[in-house]
C-alpha cells in the first residue's frame, strides 16, 4: 500500500505527454500530424485510462485502511518563508479522482466521432486532455497556493474549450464572459489565501487548519477579519461553481462543443468549487456566519436555477441551469454541515448530468444532420419533436438521466437528494420547504425538455426544388395519415413562408439518423452509472464509531470527517427515511403531471413548443392568473434579467467610469504636461531675444526692473 501511494504524485503528469506532444506534432509536422490525427485520441485514452486504475486502486486502499498519505517537498526557503509542492491523497482526493477519470474516458471516446468532421480535431483533444491534466493536479494538491496554480489552469483551459469555435462571434463572447466573470471569484481567492497565510503563516491543509483552530479557540485573532478572508476564499467556489450571483457565464458555456458541457459544465470544472468548500470545510465550519452564508447562496441558486430552466429553448441551456440548481444543493448541504450528502450528489450528478449532456449531443448531432438545419437550430427544441422512433437509444439514455435527476427511485440522484432534503428539515424548515419546492420544479423543466424534444409529432424538413437561385427548407409538422392534407390546414401555411398560388413546389423530407456506436457506447455505460452508483450511498446499516457500516460511500468519507473534527455522525431512521421520501417523490410525480399536462403532444409542433406561452394568452377573463404565467414565463425566458441589470448598471458604469478616467487622462494629466511644455517654449522663445549681448540692452531692461521694484515699494509705503 505504501508502495502504491510514493508513486501517487506521478498522477496528474501521466495525461500531461499527449498535449504536448500534439502541439509538437503541430509545429514541427503540421501535415504529417494532421493527416494522422485519429491516432490521437488513443494515447489520450489509454493514459487517462491508467490513471483510472491507479485511482481505483487508491481508493480500494482508502475503504480497507481508512488512512491519509501526504508528502510534500521545499520549493522555496527564504527565512521564515517555505513555499512547498506536494500531494495528498484522502478519500475526498480519491472519490474526486475516480470521477474525472471515469467521466471523462467516456467524454473522450465520445468526442471521437463527434469532433471527427472538424477541422479543430487535434486542437480539442490537446484542449481537453490538458484540461484533464490540470483538473487530476487541482484534487492532489497539498496547499492553497498549490490549488490556485492548478485553479487558474483550469479556467484557462475552461476558456480556449469554450471558445473552441472562436471564428463564431457568440462562442468568442461566451469564452470573454466565462473568463471576466471567473477572474471576478478568482481575485478574491487570492486575496483569501493571503489573508489566511498572513493569519496562520502556513499554507498547508493540515497545519493551516490546526493552526487558524487554536488562534480561534484562544481569540487570538480578530472575527470581522477571519470572515472577510473567508468569505473572500468562498468567492472562488461561487464562481467557479457557477453560483448565484456569479451564474451568468455557465448558460452561455454552452456554445462549447457538446463534449465539453458533458465534461467541464456537468462532471469536474463546475465541481471545482464544490471541491474547494469541502477541502476547506475546517476552516468554514468555525465560521458560523460562513456557513450560513454558504447555505444561504445554496438555497438561493438552486430555486433561481430552477426557474430559469422553466422556458428555455436551447436544451443545452436547460441542462446548464439545471445543473447550476444541482450545484445549489450541493452548496446548501456543505453550508449545513451535510459533508457525506454534498459529496455523494456531487458523484450522482456528475454521471446523471453527463449521460443528460451527451444524450443532448447526440441529439444535436442527428438534427445537424439533417439538411438545411444549421448549428443554432440543431439545439432549439422549438425544432424537435417526435424523436423516439428515429433514435431510441439516444431516447432511452436521456429519458433515464431525466428519471435520475427529478430524483425518481431507485435511480442514482434520489438516494442523494433525498439526503440533502432529509437534512435540510434539521438545519431549517424554510430551506427545506424551498428545497423540495426545487425537486417539483426540476421535474417539470426536466420533462418539459423531454417531452419537447422526443414525444409529439415530428417535424418533418421539406426542400424546395421550385428552381429559383434562393432555395428554402419548410419545416412542418406531419399529423395527417395523407402528405397532402397538410397544406389544407391553416394552422399549417401559418409557419411557411410565403407561396404564391402559381408556384409549384415539390419537397423532400429525412428523418434525424441514430448516431453511431461509438457515441453510444459511452451513454449505455453512463445508463449503468446512473442506475447503480446510488447503491455506494444506501445507508444498510446505521453508522456509529464503533461499528464498521456496508455504506461504502461513509468508509470513503470516515477519515474526512475525522479531519473535520468530527462534525457529525451519520445515522438513518428508516421510518423517517421513508417518510421523507414519500414525500419528496410526491412532489415529483406532480411537477411531472404539470409538465404533461401542458407540454402534451398536440397536432402542432410549433405549438407545442411554445405551449406555455400560447396558454398564458389564453382565458381573458382570468387577468391575474394571465399576468402570473407571463411573467414566470418572461422571467425564465429572459434569465431573471440578471444579464440585463449587468448589462446597464455594471458594465455600463464601468464604461462610463472609463470614459471618465479616460478624459481625465488625456485632458487633466496630459494637459498639465504638455501645458508645461508649451509654457516652457514662450519663455524660452522670449528670453532668448534678452540676452542679444548688447549692453545697453542690459541696462535698459534692468532700469525697468528697478522702476517697477520702486513703485511696488512706495505703494506698500503708503499703505
């Protein structure tokens, strides 16, 4: 075992060859690379591959001999100063890893086919596998400063994957705003890890912590200080975990490719503040205005995620908020205490999300290829509809990562939602009446976006061949046994464009392919993740420190909670339990009716796709329901306006505030230079024609000066 974890450290530089040598590839032989440029995706999925078992290993290690391993080494010795590199491996290191390897092996034998047409082929998979690289050290380090390197890292890769397709003007400003917004948290990081080694003169996880507990305990320290620090630290995992108010990067994330939402946005980036309020959980827990803060911004982003996920058309939108309201709960139950339960929805979502996102792109990749749909329509669902017959695979992977993440049992996300719910009665009462009100929504956007996308009717691509320059495609929704009844209807000619009554025009239609094997195969196994993982968390039997639990997920997180001092222990009543549940289920299966009811298949697509709103303009005698809905609907629709109060108040005083400094700038600082200068130049100018040598010059000008010293004399005499 020893043996095993010396070795440890060689993690995160196992993945670190593949990018390199693809960008070497690309320098040196740029043809010879490019044409061989399917090769790379093997080494960039075996190595990541070993690191799966390695991690698999150390995490069996973890659950037969519960023990921590740290080493570090001296980077830099100046005095009192020690700047240290290292890694520790603990169960939170070795749940987080065995996440990012399995997750993203299946992202890269995935993005195979799916990037296989781009021209950016090798770019993404140097990308994304030094994304990996950076992600693997971020779970390993040893010490704050060591977190931020990696920290920073990631956000970079996070940018270029982002803005992957920067030639597109919306993917160029996503990845600005992801980057802007994110530097937002990661100053403050930076400034809370100052704050804490000017604190505690440390930097490692474990002294730092026993150190900042004693100066606690003696009220050696000043309180005001330690929470702005900590709070500054905390502002890191809000961003980086896209929560409330720092959220308004991840749903414009999604003009990434497909791949990168599954892997980034759904499984380990986003996770990354998660990750960092665990790790740093010690020092939040003595904090107790922290801790109310951090549950206060969790039960505030998984409600505002929820509601913004109501009246999206974009399905990867839908899925973006949707996972920042996941991300609330996770954030809520770290803030209550609720170690095991934050951890454990951590490991559900990630897999239920993944197999949510790469459905979703398998989705976009048979609408893509249907002609005359371009990217920005492959992922409207306002343009889908009646999938299931044409990619049932795609169709059951989706609708089951639906069922696990409304938190329908036995499937993965209700065995940890549920917890989190259960937990929440205990710290508050109103959280958790505003948490299971989230569950009823997230069961209705959820199959909202199902409903949408699979059932109904579906919309069948006619291209005209009427011989003009301009073709057009017609998309049409066909509820009729005969072709021909369809341009009989009125309800019909309403979405195509004009025709005159001489034109004869003849269609075509095709119908949206299943992708190929080699997508599948990730989401089938993303299928069994999602139906089994939940399993590693079912509370058998109940915890105590005497006995030893069959709760594989506790064994995993004992020695955690032993760092932290022992927060709680954990135990289940199974009546309670099953109470709760009961309860929590019943909520769902009505935020399910709901969405059924108003996103049934009805004999119009282009209705159907916009029933909520066509049902708010409805009952003109009911004003008050009628201006509800709307504004439900415009508040989801339009992001809660966030993005527009940022937009007017923010960025357009800090343009203001520029134009000022600029004018400041060019007109006070520059003025006062070069009116210097030009003040210089007259007097230059005019002194030079004084001294011309001749004497009596001299004598004159100094007859002048003397007159006005006389009469300047005599009037202050008089005076």
């Amino acid at each position: 075992m020893e043996h095993t974890y010396q070795y440890s450290w060689i993690i995160p530089f196992i993945t670190l060859p593949v990018p390199l040598l693809i960008g070497m590839g690309l320098l040196l032989f740029p043809a010879t690379t490019k044409k061989s440029r399917r090769i790379w995706a093997f080494p960039s999925i075996f190595f990541l591959s070993i690191v799966m078992l390695f991690s698999t290993d150390l995490s069996i290690q973890q659950i037969n001999s519960s023990s921590i391993y740290q080493y570090v080494w001296s980077w830099t010795i100046n005095n009192d100063f020690s700047l240290e590199f290292g890694h520790l491996i603990d169960p939170l290191t070795s749940i987080l890893l065995i996440l990012i390897t399995t997750v993203g092996i299946l992202v890269l034998i995935y993005s195979d086919n799916y990037m296989s047409h781009d021209q950016g082929y090798l770019r993404f998979f140097a990308y994304i596998t030094l994304f990996n690289t950076s992600m693997l050290g971020l779970v390993t380090s040893s010490n704050l400063i060591q977190i931020y390197i990696f920290w920073e890292l990631v956000g970079m890769c996070s940018y270029l994957l982002i803005g992957f397709w920067f030639t597109r003007p919306i993917a160029a400003n996503a990845c600005q705003k992801a980057f802007v917004t994110n530097r937002v948290g990661d100053f403050g990081l930076l400034l809370g890890i100052l704050g804490f080694y000017w604190i505690t003169g440390s930097l490692e996880f474990r002294d730092l912590f026993e150190i900042f507990k004693n100066l606690t305990f003696n009220n050696e320290i000043h309180s005001l200080f330690v929470t702005l620090c900590a709070f500054l630290l905390f502002s890191g995992a809000i961003a980086k975990s896209a929560q409330f108010p720092l959220h308004v990067w991840l749903p414009d994330a999604m003009e990434g490719p497909t791949p990168i939402s599954a892997l980034i946005h759904a499984a380990t980036m986003v996770a990354a503040g998660i990750f960092l309020v665990a790790r740093l959980l010690p020092l939040f827990i003595i904090i107790p205005y922290i801790m109310n803060l951090i549950a206060l911004i969790g039960i505030i982003t998984l409600l505002f995620g929820a509601t913004l996920a109501l009246a999206q058309k974009d399905i990867k939108r839908s899925l973006a908020y949707s996972t920042m309201s996941q991300l609330g709960y996770m954030m809520l139950a770290l803030g209550m205490g609720s170690y095991r339960a934050a951890l454990f929805h951590l490991i559900t979502h990630a897999y239920s999300k993944a197999l949510l996102f790469l459905g979703s792109g398998s989705i976009i990749h048979s609408m893509e290829a249907l002609v005359g749909y371009s990217p920005n329509k492959s992922q409207n669902m306002v343009l889908m509809g009646g999938l299931t017959k044409h990619v049932p695979i795609t169709k059951l992977a989706f609708f089951l990562g639906t069922l696990s993440l409304c938190g329908i049992p036995p499937f993965a996300c209700f065995w940890s939602k549920d917890e989190i719910l259960s937990d929440s009665w205990l710290y508050s009462p109103m959280f958790a009446i505003i948490a299971s009100f989230t569950t009823g929504l997230t069961a209705f956007y959820m199959f909202r976006v199902y409903l949408l996308t699979f059932e109904g009717h579906l919309n069948l691509h006619f291209q005209n061949y009427s011989g003009k320059k301009n073709s057009s495609f017609y998309s049409i929704s066909l509820w009729g046994k005969e072709q021909s009844k369809i341009f009989k209807k009125k309800n019909f000619l309403l979405a195509l464009p004009t025709i005159s009554n001489n034109e004869k025009v003849s269609f075509i239609f095709s119908y949206p392919p299943e992708s190929d094997n080699t997508m599948l195969f990730p989401m089938l196994v993303l299928i069994l993740f999602t139906l089994f993982i939940g399993i590693i968390g079912i509370p058998f039997n109940q915890l105590t420190q005497e006995e030893i639990s069959l709760d594989i997920l506790s064994k995993l997180l004992t020695p955690s909670l032993n760092l932290l001092y022992q927060i709680t222990n954990y135990s289940v009543d199974w009546y309670e339990f099953v109470t709760n549940a009961a309860f929590s289920v019943s909520i769902v299966y009505f935020g399910i009716f709901i969405a059924s009811s108003l996103y049934k298949p009805v004999y119009s697509s282009l209705q159907n796709c916009n029933f909520l709103n066509s049902f708010v303009k409805k009952g003109p005698k009911r004003i008050l329901r009628d201006k509800i809905l709307k504004g439900i609907y415009n508040w989801s629709y339009n992001r809660g306006y966030i993005d527009a109060f940022y937009g007017i108040y923010l960025i357009a005083s800090i343009r203001r505030l520029a134009k000022l400094i600029h004018f400041f700038d060019r007109r006070i600082i520059d003025g006062i230079t070069n009116g210097v200068g030009v003040i210089s130049f007259f007097i230059g100018e005019g002194i030079k024609y004084v001294g011309g040598g001749r004497i009596s010059s001299y004598l004159l000008l100094y007859l002048f000066y003397t007159l006005i010293f006389l009469f300047v004399y005599l009037f202050l005499l008089v005076q």
